[in-house]
C-alpha cells in the first residue's frame, strides 16, 4: 500500500511523542509518518543485514514487519547480528528479533514465517507486503527473491556483504534494472565465499543493513533519490564509496515464473561431484589419528591446508600449515613433495571441504593422501575441547 489512504491512519497521542523528531521534519511531516504506519516491509533474514534493518525500520514506525527465517541464534554470529543477545544462543532467530523489536516499538505488527523462502512458497509469503529487503547470503535466495519481487510488482532492498566490502541497491523500481541484470548468471558454486568462510568485519553489514532501512523509508515516503539504477559500492577499510550505474537489460529473459533456484546455480550438480570426490579420497577420524598420534609413530604429515590467520586462531598439534591457495597456484605442491620425503599425507581443515579439494589436486600429480573428516572443529569438539571453535 505505497499510496495509502491516508484519512483512515491516525496516530496515538503516544505515537505523536515516538515520532515527533520525524513528524517536524518538512520532508516527513504527519503524512509522512502515516505513511510509515500504513506500510508492510518484508525482511528476507535476520542475520548481519535484517538485525540492523528491522531495528531501525521498526523505530521508524514502520506499521507491519514480516520476516523470514529459519535459522538459530549461535554465538558465532553475535559479534554482527545485534538485534540478538547471548540469552538467545540457540533459539529461533525471528522470535529473537520479534522480541527485540518490541522492545523498541511496541506499536508494530510482526508476522514471522519460520520456514526456508522456497519457490513454492515465495509468493504467497511476499504478496502482502509492499516492500521486500533482501538481507540472505546466497545466490539462489537471491534470485528468488527477485524474481518473485518482479512476478508480484514489488521494490527488492538489496544489500550483500563479505570481509570489508557491501554493495546495495534498489531493483525493481519504477521501471529500474533488477537483480539479473547485475549477475544474468550465478557465479559457479564455491567461487564466491560466504561470511562463514571469508569471514566478515562484523561492523560491515550494520552500514550496508542501515542504507538498505533507508532506502526503504525513502521508498515508503516517495522522498529522495533511490539508489535505483545506482550500484553503491563501500569498502570500510578505506572508508570509501563508489557508484556503477545499472540499466535494464533489453536482451534479458522475461521473468514468467519462479524456477529450481538451487538448480539453477548449479548446487546440485557441486554436491554431486563433491560427493564423488570425497568418495575417491580416504578418510580419517579424529579418533584415528588421536591414536596415531598418541603411538608415537612419526611416519606421517600432518598437512593444515587452512588459511595462516585460521593456524592462529587454533591448531592440531604436529600440524604444518600449506594453505590451500598455495596448493592451487602450483607452489604449495612443491612444498608438500618436501614435507612428505616418503611419509604419508594427512590433510586437514576446518570442516573437512577445503582439505578434499587439496588432496583432489595432489592427486592429481600422484600425491596420494587421506583427509581428516570433520577438520579441526571435530578434533576440537571430541577430541580436545581446549582448542576453540570459530
């Protein structure tokens, strides 16, 4: 309901107070925090994005927030998502959020939809709302997200965040480009990494989170120019900001229906031959080489292919660190035919993934290997609880 009726909205003598510093700006007005009123915002995640989005579309007085999560509070993700405390470790994010932002402004209607945004969900679930913000960190959610947003006629809020740089923009906007014409095409799996995985200043996302609640209040308000068209590009470390224009694609797909996203980006056929490719490397438990190494036996290397500020962080003992971006570009291969002087190979990592793709490509020059399943964080968790988990 971009153009409500604004005669049906009032606002209580209590809400005149909540908004007043909003309500005396010329370009809000009484109107203007109506309008907040009389809107519908739909959050897809809560995480680093949605946690500071839903804080400030909620203080703003936006009417009715939904929100779309499935996941639960883990400490891991406290240092970036602050719409969740620690008292919620292991509880279901949106009732988290739900929680806080009542907290904060009593006076919203928040719908919660505890379930994974699938194509045979999305639409009904994103159809009420006026506005969609897109706070997910995978490529097949975003292109689902955008193509439901264009199916159904809706603004899509986007932002997306990796170490020390966001991106955000508005698709699907008066006419504007929307998420295919940026990437027509997903990147192939594991080229891009996720926070989990490359890791992410945890200040980041509440910048990129805070232009995405603005660009919505600025849609809501018909105020302003959006960042339709306009790719805002922020890198935190040099505190800089970067714009690339966006057109509508004339030779684009026409957009008829929601499709198998997961399909579409290809994750299936990656899990297959992920999934061959484990089966065609051995493998070893924690418990395996615990015994080894207990034996004494020095007959092995054991290979941490993780990155050096991981080996930091924690490490098996006897480990030697060759990451696995060295191994790819040929030197770290050279290394390793050192290390080993006849020994056998055990290669580890984090969860096992990153260690079967090294030994993948050892293979491939006659290294053979065995990979140490669960990594680090099932040496951590069964094996000795002193060395942290991250």
């Amino acid at each position: 309901m971009l153009n409500p009726n604004l005669d049906e909205i009032q606002l209580t003598k209590e809400e005149y107070g909540r908004y007043s510093r909003h309500i005396i700006l010329p370009e809000v007005g009484l109107e203007g925090q109506k309008r907040l009123k009389a809107s519908s915002v739909l959050c897809i995640g809560t995480g680093g994005l949605g946690s500071p989005l839903l804080l400030y579309l909620a203080a703003a007085g936006v009417g009715r927030i939904g929100i779309v999560d499935f996941d639960i509070v883990d400490s891991s993700n406290l240092h970036r998502q602050v719409i969740h405390g620690t008292s919620w470790v292991g509880k279901p994010k949106i009732e988290s959020a739900k929680s806080r932002i009542l907290e904060i402004n009593p006076n919203c209607q928040i719908d919660l939809y505890e379930t994974r945004l699938t194509s045979e969900n999305a639409l009904e679930i994103i159809k009420p709302y006026d506005i969609v913000v897109d706070g997910t960190d995978n490529f097949p959610t975003r292109y689902l997200v955008n193509d439901a947003c264009v199916l159904l006629d809706k603004p899509n809020v986007y932002g997306s965040i990796l170490r020390f740089e966001g991106q955000a923009t508005v698709f699907n906007y008066e006419g504007g480009p929307n998420y295919r014409d940026l990437f027509p095409e997903p990147p192939p799996p594991g080229m891009v990494p996720s926070c989990a995985e490359g890791g992410v200043l945890g200040i980041l996302p509440g910048i990129i989170g805070l232009i995405q609640a603005t660009e919505t209040v600025k849609i809501i308000l018909g105020k302003g120019n959006t960042l339709s068209g306009r790719l805002l590009l922020y890198n935190c470390l040099d505190m800089t900001f970067r714009e690339l224009k966006l057109r509508p694609n004339p030779e684009r797909p026409v957009i008829d229906k929601l499709i198998d996203y997961e399909q579409f980006c290809g994750i299936p056929q990656a899990r297959e031959q992920e999934r061959q490719s484990k089966m065609e490397i051995s493998e070893m438990t924690v418990q395996e080489l615990k015994q080894l190494l207990d034996s004494g036996k020095d007959a092995f290397v054991l290979l941490d292919v993780r990155n050096p500020n991981e080996y930091d962080i924690a490490r098996i003992p006897g480990s030697t660190l060759v990451p696995l971006p060295e191994i790819e570009k040929g030197p770290g291969v050279e290394k390793v035919k050192e290390l080993l002087n006849g020994h056998q190979l055990i290669a580890h990592c984090k969860m096992g993934g990153r260690s079967a793709k090294a030994l993948a490509i050892l293979k491939d020059v006659g290294i053979e290997g065995v990979n140490l399943k669960g990594g680090i964080t099932a040496w951590s968790r069964e094996i000795d609880s002193s060395i942290p988990e991250y």
